[in-house]
C-alpha cells in the first residue's frame, strides 16, 4: 500500500485507546499512535512522550497563539494611552478581548485557513502575521468591536509581533520545561556527590594511573559546572523591539507625533514581563529586525551546558565500562538481542546522541542568526521555527540521564581494587614530603622507581623504610599512602 494511502487510511482510522492529546492550554491537534510512526522528525516521533511538554511553546499552533497574544496585549495597552483615541472599552469587552488569547483548536485552524486558504470574505493572505490580525478583526466585529479595530497591528511590522512572540516563548519554555530538568540533573549530582564523597577512585590524566580522588568529587565536579552556567542563563534578558518597519516609529510619529514611543515600548515590554512572568528585555535601537544577539547568549549558554553533560555522560560510559560503576537490570529490559547478560549504558548513550544534535543547531543558530543583510531579510524566518527542535533534543538528553542517574551505583571493592593494583600512585606523595624535608632529588628517585615499571605495595614499603630520614618521617609517609590520599576530596564534594 501507498504511504499517502496508508497515512489517508490511519486518519480516517480511530484507532481506539491510543489517541495521544497535547498538553495544550489551546488542546489543538490529535495525535494517533499509528501516525507518529511515520512523522520524520524523531521528536515529535519515537521521543514525543518525551517533548509533549514543549509543544506549549514551539508548534506552530503555538506560535498562532503567542501571535494573538501580542497583538491582544498591544491592542489593550494602546487603549491606556490618552492621546491615543480609541473608545473607552466596557470591561466585558476588555474580559472577551482577553479570552481570544486562549484560541482553540478551531480557531488555530481557522487562523491557519485565512493565511494558506483564505475564507468567504478574506481570499489567502499567503502571510501568518497579517493572517492573525484578519481572524482578530473578525473577532472584533462579531463582539461589535469593528470601529476600534484598526488599532489591531497598529504602526506595527511583522517582525515587531514575531519577534515578541518568539521572546515569550522562549522565556516561557525556558523557565517551565528546561530550567526545572537541569535544576533536576544538578540536584541529582550533588545527592551523588554526598552520597559517595568519601568512595576512593583511582583519578586517570591523560588515560593513565594517577592519584586517588573520590566519585563524590568527580560528581561535584560536574554539578559545580552547571551551576555556574545556569547562574549565567538567570542573568539573561531576552531582547525584544517594538519600533516599526526600520526602528524608527516612523509610522507611530507620523499618527501620534506627541507619544513617546521609545517609552511606550519599554513599558509595554515590562507589562509583559509582569502579565506572564517573563524574563524579556526591550532593544530600542535596531532596524527591522531584532539582531538577535541575547538569543544567541542564550543559545551558547544551553550549548555550554550540554558540552559539560557531554563530558560527564562520557566519564560515567568510562566508568560503567571499566565496572566501577554498576548498572541495575530493569524488569524485562533488554540490553542486545544477542547476549543476554548485557546492560548496555544506553541512558547515557542516548543523552550523548541528543545532546549533540541539539548543540549542531544552537551552533548554527549562534552563527546565522545575528547576520541578516541591510536593515532585514527573512532568512531567520524558517530558522527559528526550530528552536523547538534544539530544545527537545535537549528534553530529551536531560531526561535520558535523569534515567540514567536512578541506574547506576558506585562499585568500592572494584574500585579499591584499582587503587591496590597500582601503588605506583603514592610517588607524588612520598616525593613531595621528601622535598619538604630537603632531600636530595627525591622526584628523580622516585621516577627511577615506578616509571615505566609495575611495582607492588610491599616494594613500596620497603622502598620508605630503606630511605634515610627519621622515623617520624617514614611512618608520616607511609600513614599518608595507606589512608586513601584523597586530600580534601570528600570535603570539597560536601562543600
């Protein structure tokens, strides 16, 4: 069977019992199991139980959504400037043009319809931005609104509506779905780090034996890193503009030369901030477009945070390889189709895989999004309708490692193993207490005696009681390597 038949058969098809609705305040679209089967993008595919959440922020029927909302919201604030002379609004009408901010499904179609269809009265617009203030004329009328209905898109571009929309969403998106999992990770790494602060670890630089170290701090580590990054993404603003066709007020001047524009669209910005709890800043000086700078901020802060996560889900492969940190089977799990006994590290395989996907395209987005040629192209246009993407491959990520993290546990007796079978690693520490004590070339001596050569812990022993310094020292050095020789390891991974 064709696949346009086959997808023309499941739509007609119920499916019964595995419809899958959207989390949706505007509860648009119906999702059949069978359909998602043949989505190409893996997101909202294979993983879309994973990154439903996100579909509030980045669909297009979102974006239909955040539209009506500025132009709602700019309609409204319009209304509270005296120079401005539009009828006084009864508070039903205020409540109503409030309630087009919650469209639902049908009306998302319909706005859809007026852009690629058009309707009775409206031939296609070819245009998603001037489609939204069409449906919301139309709204008005049917309220009796019609008379102040040119204030709709009032001396506003596209860009003024779109850029806003995309600052909301991205706020939104950020502060409900993505900050909440890292702060989840970063949770959980600190619980690891406690729990294991004081479990020794044999440290490798450069892939080799080198000192002791605790899982507790190397999990610390890592935790300390995302919270430096995250401190860095509460400190962004997202920039907005809302200055017509050049960033002039070119058409707002020529209307109402006696408003000051430049104040109006800073307050305007900070009434959002406060409607929707935002995080949105004004730009004031641009062309047509918002440059896009602050989200290319944003964006290399996500990518920094998913290159640490990278190098961690890296190390605990490392580990979990080398059986220093154990994995536990899942009920009915299957880790090859072939060897049953194995449980492959595909948490933290899959995070590794999705990370990377999603870091590609906020490179690319750092890159192309501030250059756009004289004062606007639409090159961004079609770019930004995948910030959804890059961040559902994040989703995605986090949520693997969160998995990952309820899976794993420390191996001490493998990892107190490694330490005994390599008491080559004390050198630095008898080397370094014999400089104190000036004793002629005491890092040379101890290169001769462990470089390059496999010695055992009784040929380290002797090795100290044969040097000439006092007994106190020998017994200092000795105590010293048979302690762990961790340092502050354990009070740093607390700290």
């Amino acid at each position: 069977m064709a696949l346009k038949s086959l997808l023309g058969n499941m739509r007609e098809h119920k499916f019964s019992g595995t419809a899958l609705v959207c989390p949706l305040s505007l509860n648009f679209g119906i999702i059949n199991l069978m359909e998602r089967l043949f989505l190409i993008n893996p997101v909202d595919g294979r993983y879309s139980n994973q990154t439903e959440t996100l579909k509030e922020y980045f669909s297009e029927a979102a974006l239909i959504k955040y539209r009506i909302i500025v132009e709602c919201e700019y309609f409204l604030y319009l209304t509270k400037q005296k120079a401005v002379k539009i009828k006084k609004l009864k508070s039903s009408d205020i409540n109503f043009i409030k309630s087009l901010e919650n469209p639902s499904p049908n009306d998302i179609e319909e706005v859809k319809r007026i852009e690629t269809k058009g309707n009775s009265d409206i031939p296609a617009t070819r245009h998603d931005v001037k489609s939204v203030e069409y449906y919301l004329k139309a709204k008005f009328a049917e309220k009796g609104l019609s008379n102040s209905s040119e204030y709709l898109h009032f001396a506003l571009t596209s860009e003024d509506t779109n850029n806003i929309a995309y600052a909301m969403m991205l706020s939104s998106a950020l502060k409900k779905v993505i900050l909440p999992k890292l702060k989840n990770i970063q949770k959980h790494l600190l619980k690891l780090a406690n729990e294991y602060s004081g479990n020794i670890l044999l440290a490798r630089t450069h892939g080799q034996p080198a000192i002791p170290t605790t899982f507790g701090k190397e999990f610390r580590i890592f935790e300390n890193r995302i919270a430096s990054q995250l401190n860095r993404i509460n400190k962004i603003k997202i920039l907005s503009k809302l200055n017509g066709a050049a960033g002039n007020y070119n058409a707002h001047i020529a209307a109402f030369p006696g408003i000051d524009w430049p104040k109006f669209s800073g307050n305007f910005i900070n009434h959002l901030n406060n409607s929707f709890k935002l995080n949105i800043s004004i730009n004031k000086i641009t062309p047509q477009i918002e440059p896009h700078d602050s989200y290319c901020e944003l964006f290399d802060a996500l990518r920094a945070i998913n290159v640490i996560l990278t190098d961690m889900c890296q190390d605990i492969w490392r580990y979990i390889s080398d059986d220093l940190l154990t994995q536990k089977p899942a009920k009915g799990e299957i880790g090859s189709s072939t060897m049953p006994q194995k449980i492959n590290p595909i948490a933290f395989e899959n995070a590794e895989g999705n990370l990377g996907m999603a870091n590609a395209l906020f490179q690319y987005f750092s890159a192309k999004l501030p250059i756009s040629r004289l004062q606007r192209d639409l090159s961004d246009s079609t770019v930004e309708r995948n910030f959804g993407v890059a961040f559902a491959h994040s989703l995605i990520a986090y949520t693997s490692i969160l998995k990952g993290f309820s899976q794993i546990e420390v191996n001490s007796s493998k990892a107190k193993e490694q330490i005994a079978q390599h008491p080559e690693i004390f050198a630095e520490a008898i080397q370094t207490i014999l400089r104190r004590e000036n004793f002629p070339n005491p890092y040379e001596l101890l290169k001769s005696l462990t470089r390059g050569s496999k010695i055992t812990r009784g040929k380290l022993n002797k090795f100290v009681k044969n040097l000439k310094v006092s007994n106190k020292v020998k017994k200092e050095i000795l105590n010293s390597i048979s302690t762990g020789y961790i340092g502050i390891a354990d009070k740093i991974a607390k700290n």
